[in-house]
C-alpha cells in the first residue's frame, strides 16, 4: 500500500507540467528594478559587447564579488538569443528545472519513484523558488541546478566507482564553486560525510578514490582560477573596492567566504540574527514550511524503527539540509534567498512523509487552509493594486473556477493536501507577476527610457551621472557612461541621446540651454514602496512621481 494508491500518477504528472507552466511564465516578465538581477545582467552584457570573456565589470570598473559561471552562461544566451530579459532568464530556469529533475533523481534513488515525483512537485511550487527562478533571478536558480546533480552522482560514486560518477560530480561541484565559492562544497559533501560518520566508514573520509575526486574538482575549478589571476593578480594597479594590489585567487579561495560568515567585507549588514533564516523559511518555503516542521518530528519519531539503510538515508538528508541552515544561521552576513539551496532536501523530506503517512486528514485541513489564506491573500492584493479593472478581474475568475470544480471533484485528503496549497502559492505568484509587470515595470524611469530610446532607434545614449542599471541593460544602442557635463562630446549625432535626471539639468541648465540641448522626452516613475500605495491617493501617487531627462542637441 503505497502513495501511488492515494495519490494517483495522472494526478502528479498534470501539477508537474501545470507547474512547468508557470514556471516558465517567468520568461516574458521583465528584468526591472535595482537589485542583482539587473547586476548580474549587466556584467554578462558587458562581457558580450566587450568580448571579454575573462574580466568582471560594473560600470567599466573591475567587479570583484561573485565569480564566473553564472556570467559565463548568461552571456552565452545573450550570444545565442540576444541581450534581453528573455534571454537573461532562460538559463537560469533551465538550471532551476534541472535542479528539479535532479531532486527527483535523488528521491527515487534514496527512498522510491514517488517520493522524487512528489519531491520535484514540492520543489517546483516552493514560492521562494518560483520567484527566485525569474523576476528576481540570481546565483541561487544555478547553485540549484548544480548541486543536487552533484549531490546524486556523489552518491551513485560513494555505491559504485563509476568514472562516468566521478566526472559528472566532479564537474558539476566545480561549476557550482565557480558560481559562488568553495562554501559550496558543504551543501553537496555534508550529508554524505555526516553518513560515513554515523555508519563509522571511517576509512571513506581520506581513501585515494576520494583525494582522486577532490583533485578533479580542482582541475574543473582551474578556468576560474585563470580568469581571476589574469584580471586581478597580474595587474597589482588596479581599483578595487577603493584598494589596489587585490588578489582575486586569494578573494576566491579565502577571503570572499570569510568575509561574508564573519560580515567584516566591503559589503555588510547589521540585521543578521541566529533565528533570521527560521522565519524566512516559513515564509520562503510556502506553502510546504509547516508541513516540513510535520515531516521533521515524524522523522525523528521514526528513527529508532528503522532499519540500518533507512536510518543511512535519513541522515543523509538531513545532514544535506541542516548543515547548511547551521551554517547560514550562524553567518553574521545574511540574505533571505540564500537558503533557497537547501529548499530540494527539504522538498525530499516533505515527499517522503506524505509517501509514508496514511491518516493525514488533519494535516490536509491544515494545506488547504494555507492554499485558501494565500488566495485570498492574492486576490486582496490585485484589487488592492490594480481596482476592479479588467485585468484584476482575468487574474481572479481561474482563481474562483478552480476552487468551484475543486469543490465538485472528489479527491483524496494525499491529493488535497498537495492540491490545495500549490493553487495558493501560483495565486501569489500570479500577484508578484503583476505588481512587477503592471506596476513596476510601468513605472521604473530607467525601464521606460530605455523603451523609448529603442522605439526611436536611438543609437547611442550618454548616461550624465545619472548610473542607471535598468537603462544600461535594456537599451539595445551603445550605452556611454559619462560622469561629468564637460566629458560630453562637442556635438552629439542625430541619434544621440543624454540621459540626466531633472536634478541635475535644473542645476545646470545654463550650460545645456548654451550648447542647444533640448528635452526630447520626459519619463516619469516612482520608487515601488510608493507605487503600491496609489490605490489609496492617485493625487498622492502622483506627488511622488520623479521626472528625469532625455536630451538631444539641436543643430
């Protein structure tokens, strides 16, 4: 008597490919906003007009705070498909889905076919995840699709020296050191490690198949290692962070993992807290946090009953899981999205428990009482940003017809308990779609001059102390930045444009009325945390609107 009889096949392949829709809804949204999305962007389109493949650039300043892969992928794309939001989202979703493949692979490996089913359904509607893997896209969407392969062929190694094993491991635990550093040998060999421990296989922790392995890491590491010597350490001269003489083999190896445990880098926070990770796990890993907390004391509970294999592979993925949460929690450098690797180990547990449980009546009230609390959350929401417009009104009537045949069908408390939640989380989902396609997009400045600029078929655009990430990415002319008036050319083309904000021309309009530059547009937008207050005062909204510039010069 197994999951299959309560859950049927049909049922989780239709959420899997339900899911995978909206999963890749994520590509048409547009990358927009000030955070390390729109970086990341711009560091893989520099690369791509450059054709450097070897320096990190910000700005044309040398970048020393994340390495390769992930700009090395991302620039592929922007080579293959071209420089847009599309193409900047396609690879890292692809990893993501990888990633979700693999946590299925490694759930049917570890326990059973619907355990890693159930597990890629977790993974794939984890609403952290769903954000993570498009609007906010970042390193976390890779390191997901690198270190649960990784994970699987370390452990098909670990059963059975295979060199297929060896090279997969190998190489996908390098790709992912070289998107974020060598922390993240942690999330793939912990639970491996902590099970040779508990199952006193001690001799595994320094035998030559294993060496053999770390050195092949090593050598899959060696481009990174090369790219950071030929930018950094073979030209002592250069800024960095306000400092010269920077190692970016010392950086890689030591300096950018220390730094952000101990929060004592260029970059630093002072909100970070032992319980920080707790509570954005509640939140992050919605709707399926609570029934995680369910599995995890269940799994406890059934630990002295199990037979030696099974205590083996539970501590393998708890170990997988809770070694890097230690480790998160105890780093003084915190941010929400870091714990999103560890979301999949989680997924495996939540799988595993509803596999393994028969009387789960009370627990499915509970997930539909979550899937119901995040619709409603969702629908509030579009009628509180949007009013009762028509396309409030698409976003809500899938969310009440789908509860009107769900009433009408007859499932399982297995099948509810799955149903129920995802339809909450995709409801939410559909409302951060939103606020960051009709509201943000519509109203970030540096977003919208770049539109016009490419509807006018501007050629070259001058960025005038104005730094504007959002109008560097999405312009498809030759962004120019230009950080003084006076660096200006004497006499711009007919399909040059200026970039300024209303600030800075009011301050210095003498000089741009003597050299004939004239406002060719006026683009106005607002900052988000005023946007999602529009509802209340559009008078309001509009008060907080800023207007910046685009110049040409009339000949």
């Amino acid at each position: 008597f197994d999951v299959v009889m309560l859950i049927s096949r049909k049922f989780i392949y239709l959420l899997l490919v339900s899911l995978f829709i909206i999963n890749c809804s994520n590509l048409f949204q547009p990358i927009v906003g000030a955070d390390d999305a729109v970086l990341y962007a711009n560091v893989a389109k520099h690369m791509v007009m450059s054709n450097d493949w070897i320096g990190l650039f910000v700005k044309n300043q040398p970048w020393l705070d994340k390495p390769h892969f992930q700009f090395w992928i991302t620039a592929l794309s922007f080579k293959i498909f071209g420089i847009s939001s599309f193409s900047y989202i396609l690879p890292g979703l692809l990893f993501y889905f990888i990633g979700v493949i693999y946590t299925y692979k490694l759930g049917n490996l570890s326990y059973n076919q619907d355990v890693g089913l159930l597990s890629a359904v977790i993974t794939l509607s984890s609403l952290h995840l769903m954000y993570s893997a498009g609007l906010d896209l970042r390193a976390e969407a890779y390191l997901i699709g690198l270190i649960m392969p990784a994970c699987y062929y370390w452990l098909r190694y670990d059963s059975i020296t295979k060199v297929s094993y060896l090279v997969l491991g190998s190489l996908f635990s390098a790709c992912a050191i070289m998107t974020k550093g060598l922390f993240l040998l942690l999330p793939i060999f912990s639970g491996i490690i902590i099970t040779w421990i508990y199952t006193k296989a001690w001799h595994k922790l320094y035998s030559l198949k294993w060496l053999f392995a770390l050195a092949l890491i090593a050598i899959f590491v060696l481009p990174e290692i090369i790219c950071l010597y030929l930018q950094f350490d073979s030209h002592p001269e250069l800024s960095v962070h306000a400092a010269s003489n920077v190692s970016g083999i010392q950086w890689f190896l030591y300096d950018s993992q220390i730094d952000r445990f101990f929060n004592n880098g260029v970059i630093v926070r002072s909100d970070g807290s032992f319980f920080y990770f707790i509570h954005t796990f509640l939140w992050a890993f919605l709707p399926w946090s609570f029934l995680f907390i369910i599995a995890v004391v269940a799994s406890i509970k059934q630990f002295k009953q199990q037979s030696a294999i099974e205590k083996a592979k539970s501590i393998y993925i708890w170990s997988s899981f809770f070694c890097s949460f230690l480790i998160f929690s105890l780093a003084k450098f915190q941010l929400d999205h870091y714990i999103n690797i560890v979301f999949p180990f989680a997924a495996i547990l939540c799988a595993n428990y509803i596999s393994n449980s028969f009387a789960v009546r009370n627990i499915s009230y509970l997930q539909m009482a979550i899937g119901i609390v995040l619709c409603l959350i969702a629908i509030i929401g579009v009628i509180y940003l949007l009013g009762l417009t028509w396309i409030s009104t698409l976003a809500i009537i899938p969310i009440l017809l789908i509860f009107t045949n769900i009433s009408a069908i007859r499932h399982s408390y297995h099948e509810q308990l799955i149903l129920f939640p995802i339809i909450g989380v995709s409801s939410i989902f559909i409302l951060i779609s939103i606020v960051n396609l009709k509201l943000v997009a519509t109203n970030d400045i540096g977003y919208n001059m770049a539109n016009y600029l490419n509807t006018v078929s501007a050629v070259r655009v001058y960025d005038l102390n104005y730094n504007d990430s959002n109008l560097e990415l999405h312009f498809k002319g030759k962004y120019i930045l230009v950080n003084d008036k006076n660096n200006l050319p004497n006499s711009l083309a007919k399909d040059d444009y200026v970039a300024i904000s209303d600030g800075y021309y009011s301050s210095n309009m003498a000089y741009f009325i003597n050299n004939k530059y004239v406002i060719a547009q006026r683009v106005c937008g607002g900052k988000l945390r005023n946007i999602l207050k529009f509802s209340q005062s559009k008078a309001y909204f509009q008060s907080m609107l800023n207007c910046d510039l685009l110049l040409q010069q009339n000949k």
